[in-house]
C-alpha cells in the first residue's frame, strides 16, 4: 500500500489497504495509513474523517490518526481545530514515532514537514 501511494497509484493502494484489512481487521496503522490516502492524496475529506473518527473511538491516542485528523482540517480551513490536535500530538509524542508530517518542534513551526 505504502508503494503503490509513494507512486501515486491511489486506488490501487487504496484496494490494497481493503484486502489487507480483510486479513487484519482492525488494524490501526492500515487504517491510518488509508484514511490518509483517502483525505490527503485524494481530497475526500468526509470519508476519511469518517473513518478516522470511527477509529478514534476505540483508541483516542492513535497518533497515526490524530496526525491524518489534523492535516485533513488544516486542508479544509479548521485551523483552530488541527492546532488543538497538534497540541495533543505534542504531548503524546514520543522518540520511537515517526508521523509523516509531525515533528515535535514548537507551535509555531509544528506543521513543517520533515524527511
């Protein structure tokens, strides 16, 4: 999935993502990873919040998904919302993490991406 999204073959990350979810349901970092592709790469924003909020429930500190959460209202104007949860993000993070945008800097600069 993680290939076939680096070389912008969306959907077929995406059918990827839904068989492996069929072999491991559940899980969190595939759904992240999904819901990701879904609201960032392709711009549908309420399916991945959905799905992200769905998830969220059962694990609140997921922070591969509060990460997709807050660059998904970023990209739709809820600035004040996607800083509450960089927030969190700031305070959950930890050295053994690795969010694709998220760096543990202060405020002002947290959305810079890394590599």
């Amino acid at each position: 999935g993680v290939t076939l999204s680096n070389l912008r073959r969306y959907q077929g990350a995406l059918k990827w993502y839904n068989y492996a979810l069929k072999l491991v349901p559940g899980d969190r970092d595939m759904l992240a990873n999904k819901a990701r592709i879904l609201g960032i790469e392709m711009g549908k924003y309420s399916d991945a919040l959905n799905l992200i909020n769905k998830n969220l429930i059962k694990n609140p500190n997921h922070i591969g998904l509060l990460c997709n959460k807050s660059e998904i209202l970023e990209k739709m104007g809820y600035k004040d919302n996607a800083l509450i949860l960089k927030e969190k993000l700031q305070k959950l993070y930890t050295k053994n993490y690795k969010c694709g945008f998220f760096k543990k800097i202060n405020l002002g600069d947290i959305t810079q991406p890394f590599v």
